[in-house]
C-alpha cells in the first residue's frame, strides 16, 4: 500500500515530544512501540484512510526486511530525521 508522506509542523512534534517523554527510558518494548507509533502518526496526518489503522496491524504490513526502508523514508520524509536521534 502506498501512503502521502508530507513533512510535519512544529505543533505535531510537540505532540510527539509531550509522549515520547511519557515512555522509561529503560522500557524497550515502549520505545519499540513508540517508534511504530510516531511512523504511523505521520501516515495517519496525511492519509485520512488510514485513521482507524492501529499500531498493531501497521506492524503487521510491514515485513522485517522492508522495515529499514519503510522507516528511513517516512523519517526523512516528514522531517523526522533529528527527531529520531
């Protein structure tokens, strides 16, 4: 499936900042969580078919192999990049 990746606004990293600093540091199924969170979060903006989509069935659309790829470009895409450090 293709989606629309568009960058983000400020506003909307402030909203992903305000929970990804909700998550323990030493918690890596959250961290692993939010990761897919944020991915979808940037899918859900800009792709209104996409709004019912959980975390989990995105997990399940991507293959492990792709996932590089997949996270790469939305991460670059929507500006994501130094959010991600």
């Amino acid at each position: 499936k293709e989606y629309i990746i568009k960058p983000l606004s400020m506003l909307d990293i402030k909203k992903l900042n305000i929970e990804k600093k909700k998550i323990k540091k030493d918690d890596d199924i959250a961290v692993y969580d939010f990761s897919f969170y944020t991915l979808l979060a940037v899918i859900k903006k800009w792709n209104p078919e996409a709004k019912d989509l959980t975390v989990d069935q995105f997990e399940e659309m991507i293959d492990v192999d792709d996932f590089e790829r997949v996270q790469k470009a939305i991460v670059q895409i929507s500006g994501l990049k130094k959010y991600f450090k």
